[in-house]
C-alpha cells in the first residue's frame, strides 16, 4: 500500500515537470490581436513531451484508482 502512495506522488511530480517543459504557444497574445489561430504540427522532443505527458496522466490515474480500491476493501 506504502509503494502505491510513494508511486503516485513520484508519478504527479513527474506530470507536473512534463506540463512545465511543454510548450506554451501563444497564450495570451490572442487577445490582443495576435495570430493565435496558426496551426503547428509538434515535433521532434516536443512530440515525444506531449506523449509522455499522456501516458504518465493515465498512469497517475490508475494509480490513484487502484489506490482507492485497496483502501475500501
């Protein structure tokens, strides 16, 4: 159960490290008239970022649902 809980916050801390690194793109440049609407492929780190911030938001979640689980029973 201890191993659970110190994965999970290993995982979060890890998500929020790949959501700081990612990029911002235009943020609030828009609002002020900027050309906001520019699609962009990603690619290269970027691409590979954006990917492991998927699979580790998956993990956390699963991690904590199992979490929940073990705790009820």
């Amino acid at each position: 159960m201890r191993n659970l809980q110190i994965a999970q916050i290993v995982i979060a801390i890890l998500l929020m490290l790949a959501i700081l690194f990612q990029n911002r793109g235009v943020g609030l440049s828009g609002v002020f008239g900027g050309s906001g609407n520019v699609f962009r492929t990603k690619r290269g780190i970027e691409k590979k970022l954006f990917y492991l911030t998927i699979i580790l938001s998956v993990v956390f979640f699963s991690i904590s649902l199992a979490v929940i689980f073990l705790y009820k029973g």
